[in-house]
C-alpha cells in the first residue's frame, strides 16, 4: 500500500478484554480499504487478541508494561498518524507518543482531556459540549453514524430487516461482559417462562465464569443454544426477532440490523446511553441497578412480544439512528485531516 501508515495505540487484558480492539479494527479495515496501511501496536495482550480477531494485520511488536513502556515502543514506529483507542492514556501521553503527528482518539467516556485532532465519540447523548474543554479545537465525530462497526453488519442490514415485520421467532441475548457477573442467569429465569417454544441463542465467551451453569441449564431445556466466542455474531443477530444486551458498544450493531432490543445497563457509564435510546424511540431500558429490576425486564419482554406495533417503531427508530457504515465515514474523515482536505462540512462532522 502507498497511502500513510497509521500507528493504532490501544488497550487490551484483563477487565478491558477485546472491547477495545474489536471496536478499532472496523476503522483499520476502512483505513486499509482506502489505501492506508494501519499497523497495531501489540504488546502481549494486544498481540493475542488481534490473533485470534485478525491475525493478518501488521502489527508492531512492544513488550508487557505500562504507559511508559508503550510511548517507548511507539518511538520506533515510522508512520505518519496515530490512532488511540485507551482510556488509561492521558493528553500529554497522546502528545509524548503522537509527537507531531495527526492524532485521532476514539473515546466514549468523555472524562480527560485528549490530544488529539480529531475525536470519535459514537455516543447517542453525545455533544460538542462535553468535548469542548476536553478537545478544544479538535473536529468531533459524534454520534453513532460514527459507530465503527464490521462490514458485515451494513451488508446484513437489508436481509435483516425483511424479518421485522414478522412474528416473534428467536430471542439474541449477549451480556456476557465483566461487569455482567450473573446477569445472563437473572435474564434467562426471567425469560424462559414468558417464551413457550421461543428460540434463545446465548452468546458467551468460552471461558466465561458463567459456561458451567449456563451449559447445565441449556441440556435441559432445548431451546437455549450456547454460542461461544461466535464468529457469525453478525448473523445471529441479523437472524434475531429480539434481543437483550447491555447499554455498551454493542448497542450500535444491533441499531445497525433494527433489531428490537431491551438495553440492560450493567453500570453508570452505560445509563446516558440507554436513556438517550430509550427516549428517542429506538429501544426499551431496564436497570440492572434498580430495586425493580427483574420486574422492569419482564415488563418490557411482555410488551415486545405482544405488541407487533412497538417492534416496528423500536426497530424504524433504532435502524435510523445508525446504518454501520461508521467505519468507512470516519476513516474518510481522518485521511481527509491528513491530507490536509476539508471535505466534510461542520454539519456532516457530527450525525446523530
């Protein structure tokens, strides 16, 4: 490729898991579609995700550490532009590894100052206010037109919504995160007596804390399917009627297919999120935190399969909002800073 080579600086391990990787690789894949030649960054726990996500992009090998020792492995990168996609990295950590190179910095939390020149934050409460003391001066890519999503969602979108007018037939629940602890147990005794002969595909990691149980569950009642790690998760959500997941960065996918969804928030940072989508019409909300929790989810699961009309206008409503082609739009957005073009007017920077 003779386009720029572009660094991607992210986090990976313990708590954090893949989120992070699996939420940059959309973007390096648009980059590389258009000529750009991303490379990651890949100390051990960055290395062994992208093995196993995308074993065929370059990588830049950088030992176990802390920041220190990322900025020291990034000294050696001959590129032209850096992406990040950390929330431990701070402004002058962007500076220290960006040098004087364009810098975008893919955030969701909106809690430090970033250097960066460009900002992606697919939020559905997103503002420029939040970014205004935090990235003075940087273009902001808000709002979830920006969701960098897999090429697979966009092209499943107009298969999926050919299901949406039809009845209740499978149920998508994916929450397994760290913050979900036992969450998918509490869903599913809340589920499974409301479903009849119902499909449910659980998706999980293979080695969640959870595996054991839920697999003792599924042998007795043949209606769970156990999913781990899956490959094809865009498929199965494309093939849902349903769906309950968490207020996270998954939400955007299933917007992306119109799938009907109730969004469980495991956690504060998810509440904006959720109650953004709720209020615009685009999804149900039931508070893991609340007093009322399991009467809150099994309220909205009686609504959604008795009520056709609800599935209509939740799925209408939350394929609006987004359409998966987050990826190719910032990618262009970003080739466009460092080429130095404006292409893009103010109003086109930020799409909600």
């Amino acid at each position: 490729m003779s386009g720029p080579r572009i660094l991607f600086v992210v986090d990976a391990g313990g708590e954090v898991g893949d989120r992070h990787v699996a939420r940059s690789l959309p973007l390096a894949q648009a980059l590389a579609a258009r000529g750009a030649s991303p490379i990651f960054l890949s100390p051990p726990p960055v290395a062994e995700r992208l093995q196993a996500l995308a074993a065929d992009l370059p990588r830049l090998s950088a030992p176990a550490g802390g920041v220190e020792t990322l900025a020291a492995a990034a000294a050696f990168a001959d590129v032209e532009a850096v992406v990040f996609d950390h929330d431990g990295l701070s402004f002058e950590q962007h500076e220290a590894i960006g040098k004087d190179r364009p810098r975008l910095v893919i955030d969701d939390r909106a809690d430090r100052p970033l250097g960066a020149e460009m900002v992606l934050d697919p939020g559905p409460h997103r503002t420029e206010a939040d970014y205004a003391e935090l990235a003075s001066g940087a273009r902001l890519l808000l709002g979830p037109q920006y969701a960098p999503l897999p090429p697979e969602y966009s092209a499943l979108r107009e298969a999926a919504w050919t299901r949406r007018d039809g009845p209740v037939r499978r149920i998508l629940v994916d929450l397994d995160r760290p913050a979900a602890g036992a969450v998918a147990g509490e869903v599913l005794q809340t589920l499974r007596p409301r479903l009849g002969n119902l499909a449910i595909d659980i998706v999980l990691g293979a080695a969640s804390p959870s595996r054991r149980g839920l697999e003792r569950l599924a042998a007795h009642d043949k209606r769970l399917g156990l999913n781990f790690d899956p490959q094809d998760l865009a498929v199965l959500a494309a093939e849902a009627d349903l769906a309950v997941g968490p207020a996270d960065e998954s939400l955007f996918a299933r917007c992306a297919l119109g799938l009907p969804s109730i969004l469980v928030v495991l956690d504060e940072a998810q509440r904006p999120a959720a109650a953004a989508l709720e209020k615009a019409g685009a999804a149900l909300a039931a508070d893991r935190a609340g007093p009322d929790f399991a009467a809150q989810l099994d309220r909205a699961i009686v609504r959604l399969l008795a009520d056709a009309g609800l599935r209509a206008r939740l799925s209408r409503t939350a394929g609006a909002t987004c359409d998966g082609l987050g990826a190719p739009r910032a990618a262009e957005a970003f080739l466009s800073l460092l080429g130095g073009r404006d292409s893009l007017t103010p109003s086109q920077t930020r799409q909600t």
